[in-house]
C-alpha cells in the first residue's frame, strides 16, 4: 500500500503540508488518492478558521507530483518515464468549484488527476476533487517538470 510515509519520502511535502494520505489506484496514465487531512484543524492552508474550496487545487497538485514520482518509479514494474527532480504548477485552467469549503465536509476527499498530454519538460492533467455526495472541484492544470533545469543560476 502506498500510505502517507510512502507518499513524504517521494513528493517534496513534508510534514502538515503533505496533504495526502494514500494512493488508491494508479496507472501510467491517472492517479487516484485519498485524504482526511480537509478536516484536520492544524491544516496549514486554513484561514480564518476554514479550508476554501479553492485550497482542492493545492490537493490536485500533490496527486500530480506524485503520480509523477510514480511515472518515474518501479512500483508497478514498469519504468514508463524519470521521476521529476522539482516541478511546479504552471498554469490552471478551466477550474470549477461546486462547494464552499472543503473543512465541513465528513467523509473522506479523493482526489484524481489524469494525464493528458506531457513529455520530459512538461505534463497537462485533468483533476477531479470528489466526495461521497459528489463532485467539489474539476479543472485542467499545466505542470512544468524539472524546473530546476529551466531556471538561469547567477
């Protein structure tokens, strides 16, 4: 199983931050994760006291990373790609919200990402944020791989 100790020793969050507590199912493809952490009241992304539905993105964005790090690993026998070194969300697209908030909601938040297009510098995911009662949160997302390489030092 892919718990919360895997998923900090293969995404660079750590600690509070990683918002993740396990991989349900993966492919070369998709990623499907699941969390409680929306309900946790030491949530670092909370603000005045809630978690806007607008923090999903952030949810979305370690699901990317580390279906990255799992496109560059082993873990299913196949080797389809070199997991990143460092990457950042570029750009979000087409973003819908269809809740307020995400810390009064009781069961558990999954959240996937499919990938869509991408090569070695670059990668293009649809996400999803669901619950039990339905959809919180969709939108597209452009991610930029090994960004350490694009970045001009000195």
């Amino acid at each position: 199983m892919l718990n919360r100790a895997w998923i900090e020793a293969h995404i660079p969050h750590q600690g509070r931050m990683c918002l993740l507590d396990e991989v349900i199912e993966w492919g070369a493809g998709h990623i499907r994760c699941r969390s409680t952490t929306h309900r946790a009241l030491d949530n670092p992304l909370r603000s005045q006291n809630r978690l806007g539905i607008a923090c999903g993105i952030e949810y979305a964005a370690q699901a990317m990373a580390l279906h990255g790090a799992l496109a560059g690993s082993e873990a299913d026998g196949i080797k389809s790609r070199p997991a990143p070194e460092l990457g950042f969300l570029a750009s979000v697209r087409d973003v819908h919200m269809y809740a307020p908030r995400l810390d009064d909601i009781e069961s558990d938040l999954i959240c996937t990402a499919s990938l869509l297009a991408g090569d070695r510098s670059t990668a293009l995911y649809e996400f999803a944020l669901r619950e039990d009662r339905g959809i919180l949160l969709t939108g597209r997302a452009s991610v930029v791989l090994d960004a350490g390489r694009h970045v001009k030092h000195g």
